[in-house]
C-alpha cells in the first residue's frame, strides 16, 4: 500500500470512525493490525464498505446478512479474521 497517498489514508482512517459501538470496535482493531497489509484491491474494497450504512455494515461484520458482492465479501472476511 505504498503508491497510496498518505493524506488519503488518513482520511479512510477517520471515515473508519462510525456511529456503532460494536462496528468501531471492530474497525479500530483493523486499523491496529491489518489495515496496512491491505493491497490496492483491497483497499478500495474496504472503501466500498465505508459507504455502507452503519447497521448493514454490521450486520455483513456479524454475519447477519450475506454479502453478494465477492469483492465485499473478501474484505468483510478480513475483517472479521483480525
């Protein structure tokens, strides 16, 4: 994740900051381990989720919902291994 300009991953740190308890949990100890090991893929993924609604997001998190879209899907399971 080096090519990614450093002003643009503060900024997807601080939209990582939700409205949930349970999901900034969640992010905050991503962002702490695994957060910068994400590829370019990865990456835009994980931004993808940030668009999300904070309860579906949880719910993809807490497996209360199935992600359809693959490429969600891989980062939603990052998320939950870390």
């Amino acid at each position: 994740m080096t090519d990614i300009d450093p002003v643009e991953i503060k900024r997807i740190r601080w939209r990582s900051r939700r409205g949930l308890l349970e999901l900034d949990i969640v992010l905050e100890r991503f962002l702490a381990n695994g957060f910068d090991q994400l590829t370019t893929d990865e990456l835009a993924a994980y931004r993808k989720c940030l668009e999300l609604g904070d309860n579906d997001f949880l719910d993809y998190v807490n497996g209360k919902a199935e992600v359809d879209d693959p490429e969600l899907a891989h980062i939603i399971g990052i998320l939950r291994a870390v």
